[in-house]
C-alpha cells in the first residue's frame, strides 16, 4: 500500500510515517517509480509504535522492542529488551510519584486559599510545592 494510504488506515499523518521510516521503524519497499510500497502488516507496526510511544518509550528503545513484537501486542523475551523496558517503567514510576507530590502540594494551595480567615481571597502559598 502506498504511504497515503497507510497514513488514513492508521490516522498518522504522512510526515510521521517518513520520520519512522528514517529512524528504522518502519522499512517499505519501493515500487518502480520511487513511490513507497508498505506490505499489511505495516498498519499493524504502525499501532505498534504508537502505544510504545504513549508508554514513554523513546523511538531508539522502540527499534530494539519491535523485532520482539508478537501480532497479539505481547512480547517475546528478547536479551537485554526486558531489563530497558524494566528501567523505562521504573522511570515512569518516579515521574507519576513527582507528579503526584506535586499535585497534592497544588491541592493544599488551592484549600489555603479558599479558606482564607476573612473571607478573601487568601495568596496561595506555593512554599509546599516540589521543586525537582
């Protein structure tokens, strides 16, 4: 299929299928003419590196799982792809706990201020907010 049409199946625009072809995560052929020739199971990898995207992954972590992709979405234990996907989720882990410290300090603002003695609008006090 032509990268038009790979672009509508997936929704992705056509820019951002060169860019996974230029960084080694996706590799169509190549018709007569110049023209970009994806097989079927293309429309599959494209999903593929979309959810691996929106789980924080980075394309070049992404190149090294996607040979270890199953159809069904799952992985096959591939060496050393188990032990950065492990890293990449304990970043994550981190990242949603500052995230959540700074949330809560933002709900404490916010509680101070609406709660302000003489019925104005108290000033927030920022102080409780997390710096990284």
């Amino acid at each position: 299929m032509l990268i038009g049409q790979l672009a509508k199946r997936t929704e992705t625009s056509e820019r951002l299928l060169r860019y996974y072809e230029r960084v080694g995560l996706l590799t169509p052929s190549r018709q007569a003419n110049g023209y970009r020739d994806y097989d079927d199971s293309a429309e599959q990898t494209v999903g593929q590196i979309r959810a691996l995207l929106a789980a924080g992954l980075s394309t070049n972590l992404i190149r090294q799982v996607l040979p270890c992709a199953l159809t069904d979405g799952s992985l096959r234990p591939c060496p050393g792809v188990l032990d950065k996907l492990r890293t990449q989720l304990a970043r994550l882990d981190r990242r949603a706990n500052e995230l959540a410290q700074a949330r809560q300090a933002l709900q404490r603002a916010i509680a101070a201020a609406e709660l302000a003695p003489d019925g104005r609008e108290a000033p927030a006090r920022v102080t409780d907010v997390s710096r990284r």
